[in-house]
C-alpha cells in the first residue's frame, strides 16, 4: 500500500518534513534530488519555490510544479526518522 501523507512542511536547507497517516514522521532531504535530477534544480535557482510545496489530492505525491514531483513512498522510504 502507497503511504498517505497527512502534513508536510518545508525547512531551511531544501529539506521537507512530513508525517504520514500511520503517524510516521521523516525529515526529507531534497538536495540529493536536485543534484541527480535536472528539474529539481529550479527549486534552488527560483527564489521561494521550495517554500510552496503542495500536496496532490490522493496523498499520495507532493509536488512544486508540472515537472518536479516526489512520491510519498519515496519520502517514506529514504527520510531521516524524526
């Protein structure tokens, strides 16, 4: 079963934290993705994008824009337990 997510927040140096439904709670550094994957350098080059991470209506996903996406099951996998 995909992880639901049910808050995330953004923190200083492109990290996210995020708690899920079954009361998991991760720290999610971002910079590893930017440094790998091309879009995901806009979040360092566009000033305040970082800040608007939203989440898609499934839960299932949080997003920036059209091209800069990350799954939940990723975060849940690879974040740092808090």
């Amino acid at each position: 079963m995909i992880p639901k997510i049910k808050g995330i927040t953004p923190l200083p140096d492109f990290c996210l934290r995020v708690v899920f439904d079954d009361g998991k709670s991760v720290v999610y550094d971002v910079k590893e993705d930017m440094a790998q994957i091309e879009s995901y350098r806009d979040l360092r080059s566009i000033k305040g994008l970082f800040d608007q991470v939203q989440l898609d209506p499934s839960r299932t996903c949080v997003f920036w824009n059209n091209q800069i996406d990350l799954p939940s099951d990723t975060i849940y996998r690879y974040g740092r337990a808090v």
